[in-house]
C-alpha cells in the first residue's frame, strides 16, 4: 500500500473495521484502490439514528468526512443506515457533501449503488430445511424493521415458506436489528416460554451466533433438536459450533465495484451507465442445519447452473494456479475460504480441498499469532499510558505502540474547541516511520477539514480515521496507515488512546486550576493581610474611641450625679425648708384663709422632701457614691432597695459568703451590667419575683438578674436592643462573658469575668 503520489483520495464510511463483513467490504476496495492509484481513507462511525448515546458520539468521522476535501465518498449505507427509512437515508447521503457517491448494500433512488441480489437465498434455504431435513416450524430472526435487506430476505423466507408448507407452516418474527446480543436475548427468552421451534432461520450470522449460544446455554441441541442459519458467511461462521450453514455474499466484489463505480464518476475509468450493481449469492451448507459432520462443505451458486462443468483440466496446472490465490489471499490478510473450487470435478476436488483446508490453517495459525501479538503490544501500551498523565509522555507511548503493532504511521489530532465538528483542530503527534514529532502542548493548529494539516502525506495510500472520545465529550480522531494485519487494532488502540488523553487532559486541568488557586490563594493571602492588618488597626482606633466614650459617658453621668446631689437635692431641700416655715408663718395668722394657704405650704414641703428623696435616687444610680466609698455590694444593696421602692414585686438580693471585688473598672462596670438588668426587668418583665445574684470563687465573680416574667425573643432583641449591646460591650470591656438565658417561665442575665 506504499507508492508514489495518489492525485484522488476517496472517504470510505461504515461502523467497524473489525467487523467481518465490513472488513471483507473494506478489503475488496483497498484492492481495487490499489489498481487504480486511489488514495482510501476508512472512517469509523457508528449505526445513524442509533438508540445507544455513544454510538451518536463516534459519527463525528462522517462529518470529518462531509467537511473535508475528499473527491469521493464510498458508504456502506446497509451498516451504518440500521435504523433509518429508506427517506432519512437518502437525505443523509445526500447531505453529505456535493461530490461523487456511491451507497454499498442499500439501492438509493439516483444514487449509484451496489447491492447483493438477495434472491434465490432465503428460499435455497427454506428448500433445504423443509425438504432435507423437514423442519416446520420457523423462527425467523429479522434485521430492522424498515431496513431495506432484512425486508428483502424476510420477504422471500415467507413465500418460499408458504409456497412449500401452506397453512401448515408456524412461522415466528423478531427484529434484533442484526445485533448478536439482541438475537442471544430474544433466543432465549422465546425457549423459556415454553414457545416450540425446530429451525432459526437469521437474517445475517451475527444474529445466528446469538441464536447458537442461546440454544447451547439451554440445553438445546443443534441440529438434533433445532436447526441454524445465517446469512454473510463471516469467518466466524466457519469456526461456529456446529460450523453454521449460511448464505455467501460477494462482499469482496462489492468493495471492488463500489471503487470502480466512484472511478467511472472521476474519470479514471472509462465513461459507462451508472447503474445499480448487484452481486450473487451462494448457499453454503455446513453442519448446523443438520447435514452429516462426515460430508464435505458443499456451496450453490444460485444463479449459475447446477450442472458442473464437463472440461477436466489437467492436475498440475490447476491445483498449481489454486495454490497461487491461496498464496496470493494469505498475502493479503483474506480466507482462502472464500476461494471457488467447484469447476475441479470430483477427480480434482480432494486435492483442491486439501489446498483450500490448508490455507485456512495457516490463515487461522497467521490470526491466532496477529491475536497474541496485538494482545502483548496492547498490554504494553496500557502499561505506558497508564504510568504518565503527562500528554508527551502519552504521546511517546502511542508512537511507540503503533510501530510494534506495524501501523506505519499515526497521527493523533484533537479538537481546539467542543461541538459536533469543530472548525479549528491541533496536530499533537506525527509518527512516520522511525520519526516521531511530539508537538503537545500547543500543537499544530489546522481546519479540521484537511483531516490532517496539508492533507494526507504521500507515502502511503490508505488511512483509518477513528474518532477519540470520552463519555459524552468528543476529543479528536487518531489516523493511521492502514497497514496492520490485525484489523481489530484500530477499535482497541483507539479506545485506549481516549482514555489516556482525556486523563491527561484532566491531570492538566487540575494542575492548572491549582496552580491558579495557589496564585489567587497568595494574591488573597497578601490581600488578606493588609486588609487584616487594616482591620486591626480600625478595631484598635474603634477600641480606644469607645473606651474614650464610655469613660466619658461614666464621668459625664458621675457629674449629673454629682450635680443632683449636691446642687438641685440641696435646692429642693431647701424649697421644702422654706415651704415648712412659710406653713408655720401662715398658721400663726389669724386672718381668714391663712389655713387653706397653710395646707398648700405643707403639702409643697412634702412634695419637695419627696422629690429630694427621688433625686438623692436618680444620683446614686448616676453617681454610685457607695460603689467607690464601701464598694460593690454595698452599691448593689443600695440600688436593689431603690428598685424595690418603686416594685411591687419581690426583689430578693443574694449574695455569696466572702463575696469581693477590689478592682474598681470591673466593680462599676459590673454595677451598670446588674443596674441595666433590673431595670428591665422592673419595667418590662412583668415579674412576681426578681432575684440579683453575687457570687464568686477563687478565680472569678458572677452576677445575675433572674425573674420569673413573661421573658422575650432573644433574635429580636439581639438585632434591635440598644441595652443588649451596650451590656455586651461593657462585659467585654472587662474581659467577662455575657450570657442571657430564657428559663421557664422568665430569663436570666449573667456575667462572669476574672477576678
């Protein structure tokens, strides 16, 4: 697949090269290809319309394919067309691009297409069952619904069927969607139900492995008991247990009239009618209908005459000529099963078939040695993908692993931004040969629709494009050389590629966001510091300033007390004194009135004597003379009977033996804490009973004001009582811890601070 330059490059687009079928497809078109000095490039997509969320995600590689500069596209619209209508296909194909198309597997109105002429399988197979081994009743196993083939084979099943057996054919449908899973499932199911069939009949192989596997794992014996088959003669299907009886496609052929079908388009080969190309069907006949392990594999072509060939050739020159496509097959990675043999005649066909059952030894010895080495080189990459998260290293690695797994280049591109096609994509590695370019981080930047940045080299004709992603995410897509043996390699390498370059995408992230949390983290940091240290500052200016007021406050209240009690007590006292004498004077007069002037003067020295009293009050709790003269508890007795003069509750006061307090800061402080309390709870509390509180130990001193009133809604109270933060504010003054506690029924207000 190494020459010179190929001017044309051709897209091929199905689901998997590691599919029997499509491979087979696959293979047929490189050859052609090859003839032609065609460039082919395999895109890897998965089922359209499919109900499986990955599947959607793997078709990013068709619309690589509908956005790049191929001249052609090739489209096996029977694969990945699963579970479109006939419509939804016509309008994907034409969608695609406005180049020359051609659809593999599925006619399309006005599009050229090859196809395989279904007719004559089913009912080879319906003949051989009904007559040979009189099977009855049926369990067909159908593709999609509304897929053109699957329709086509289910068509000619049911009137060959009914045309031998007439009403007394039983005849069961189930759609597994050609999915080997779905026919294990559906199989099985079916047989624990109780629900009586002697023939499967499956509408391709995949299907009727499922079929196989299903009996096997319920006892069921093939063919005693119920009789397979299949339709694709997969190589699967040749080493099936019992080998399976099957329908052969010309699947070979149909990759190479698709190619010749695109180059008649383009101009390579001669002008001629595009038409549909429909390619015959052989009946293959193995063990699992029920014919005799001990006979030879038998085939019929449909449409040939069943008469076989009266020339015999002479020995030499033909058994040498089978040997040579034997040869030729192996060389190309193809079964010699597939080789015709038939034209021999019986003097020939034992050798013939020693040939042929040899190549497919060496076939299967070539894939067994492919298999073991694909699953030791794999082994190997995983081990180096799985050591690093670093993107070169992984890199490195990928270049390393296709070169063991003899894929000549690869290249591995990711996408610079999400979306279905991202318009803008990066080369991170070139591996050619021997030469490898590691170019991550930053890449080769690129339109996506070059595929690769100037198009494909040209060493090398033929590409697989494999989409990278992750979960929901695509990634990219990795190119290779289409050059490995093993045509399950591409699927496995991918897999474990997307993996690696999305943990390292994320190792990256993650080191990124890191990095800038650690940067922000010392941005904040430093901000943090000079804001703390700007905090401390204001809370020291704001410690002082309050300090400076309360001071203020404590002298501007010690002098109105000061001032009450010396100044205005004294000046009512003296008006009570003068109203006295005043009553004395009056009284001594004898003039008419003089007792009713004599009254008011008595009763304005008593008014006064009262209010000099109430003042003498209202200076103390101003100006505690007491606290500084005897100290706190005598200031505390003094302002509890103040209290309890104007109470008509009860007011107990209790105090602890050997209760003292000499500093004098925490003392008055202490004194406003107990006189805010009592106050409130005089005016507001609605209490029987009020108990103020003075005890003490060793290390400090407590005081309380607890009542047995209505209490209050702490939250409220926090958020709107002047009176609640001034008590926290001179609680913290003096070091002391303020607590308010709701009792049942009431509340208390405590503080206690070091002595």
């Amino acid at each position: 697949m190494q020459g010179g330059r190929h001017t044309i490059t051709i897209g091929f687009l199905a689901a998997r090269l590691d599919e029997p079928y499509q491979h087979s497809v696959w293979s047929g078109a490189v050859e052609e290809a090859e003839k032609l000095g065609i460039s082919l490039v395999f895109f890897g997509g998965q089922r359209l319309g499919s109900p499986v969320g990955y599947e959607s995600l793997d078709n990013i590689a068709f619309n690589l394919a509908a956005r790049s500069g191929l001249a052609a596209l090739a489209v096996m619209t029977n694969v990945i067309g699963t579970y479109l209508t006939q419509k939804d296909l016509l309008e994907f194909v034409k969608g695609l691009k406005k180049v020359p198309l051609v659809s593999i597997g599925v006619e399309i109105p006005g599009i050229p297409s090859v196809t395989i002429d279904n007719t004559g399988g089913m009912g080879a197979i319906v003949d051989h069952l009904v007559q040979i081994h009189g099977r009855r009743r049926f369990l067909f196993l159908a593709g999609p619904e509304n897929h053109s083939e699957s329709l086509a084979r289910e068509a000619e099943f049911n009137d060959r069927l009914f045309s031998l057996l007439g009403k007394g054919a039983v005849v069961r449908i189930e759609h597994c969607n050609f999915q080997e899973t779905e026919a294990w499932e559906t199989t099985s199911r079916l047989f624990s139900q109780g629900i009586p069939f002697d023939a499967i009949v499956a509408a391709n192989d995949l299907m009727a492995m499922g079929a196989l596997r299903a009996l096997a794992e319920a006892g069921v014996r093939v063919p005693e008991d119920v009789s397979v088959t299949g339709f694709d003669d997969t190589d699967d299907s040749r080493f099936s247990i019992p080998p399976l009886t099957t329908i052969r496609q010309g699947t070979y052929a149909l990759g190479q009239q698709a190619i010749r079908s695109l180059a008649i388009n383009l101009g390579i080969l001669p002008k001629e009618r595009l038409v549909t190309h429909r390619a015959p069907v052989t009946f293959i006949i193995r063990e699992s209908c029920g014919c005799s392990s001990a006979s030879t594999e038998g085939s019929e072509d449909i449409h040939q005459s069943k008469q076989e060939s009266s020339d015999v050739a002479k020995a030499a020159e033909p058994l040498a000529q089978l040997k040579n496509e034997v040869n030729a097959a192996l060389f190309r990675g193809r079964n010699p099963a597939t080789l015709q043999y038939r034209h021999f005649g019986p003097a020939l066909m034992d050798k013939a078939q020693l040939i042929i059952a040899e190549g497919i030894a060496r076939y299967q010895a070539a894939l067994r040695r492919s298999v073991e080495r694909r699953s030791a080189v794999l082994r190997e990459i995983e081990a180096s993908l799985v050591t690093s998260f670093s993107l070169p290293d992984i890199l490195s690695a990928v270049a390393r692993g296709t070169r063991s797994l003899g894929i000549s280049s690869c290249y591995l591109v990711l996408f610079e931004s999400k979306g279905i096609t991202p318009e803008w994509a990066r080369l991170l590695l070139a591996s050619e040969g021997n030469k490898t370019r590691i170019l991550a981080p930053y890449g080769i930047r690129f339109r996506t629709l070059e595929l690769l940045p100037g198009g494909f080299p040209d060493t090398w004709s033929f590409y697989v494009v494999e989409p990278l992603r992750f979960g929901e995410e695509r990634l990219g897509y990795l190119v290779c050389t289409a050059d490995s043996e093993d045509r399950q390699i591409f699927e496995a390498l991918r897999d474990q590629v997307s993996g690696a370059i999305k943990g390292a995408q994320l190792m990256a992230a993650e080191r990124d966001r890191e990095r800038y949390l650690e940067q922000q983290v010392r941005l904040r940091t430093q901000e943090l510091s000079t804001t703390n240290e700007q905090l401390r500052e204001e809370i020291e200016r704001r410690r002082t300033l309050e300090r400076e007021l309360l001071d203020i406050s404590n002298d501007i209240m010690a002098s109105i007390g000061r001032d009450i009690h010396d100044d205005l007590c004294q000046n009512i006292a003296g008006i009570g004194l003068m109203a006295a004498k005043l009553e004395g004077s009056l009284r001594r007069q004898s003039c008419p009135g003089m007792e009713h002037a004599a009254k008011s003067a008595a009763e304005i020295a008593t008014a006064a004597s009262r209010t000099a009293s109430q003042a003498k009050g209202i200076a103390r709790g101003l100006y505690p003379a007491e606290l500084e003269a005897k100290g706190l508890v005598a200031a505390v007795q003094e302002l509890v009977q103040s209290a309890q003069s104007r109470y008509n509750g009860t007011i107990a006061l209790e105090i602890s033996p050997g209760f003292t307090l000499k500093n004098s800061e925490k003392a008055l402080h202490l004194y406003r804490i107990i006189q805010e309390a009592l106050n409130n709870a005089v005016v507001h509390a609605k209490a029987s009973q009020i108990v103020v509180s003075l005890r003490s130990d060793r290390e400090s001193v407590e005081v309380s004001v607890a009542d047995n009133g209505i209490g209050f809604d702490l939250q409220k109270v926090q958020m709107n009582g002047l009176g609640l933060r001034i008590l926290k504010y001179r609680s913290s003054v003096i070091g002391g811890e303020l607590k308010i506690r709701s009792l049942e029924p009431g509340c208390c207000v405590s503080c206690r601070v070091a002595r």
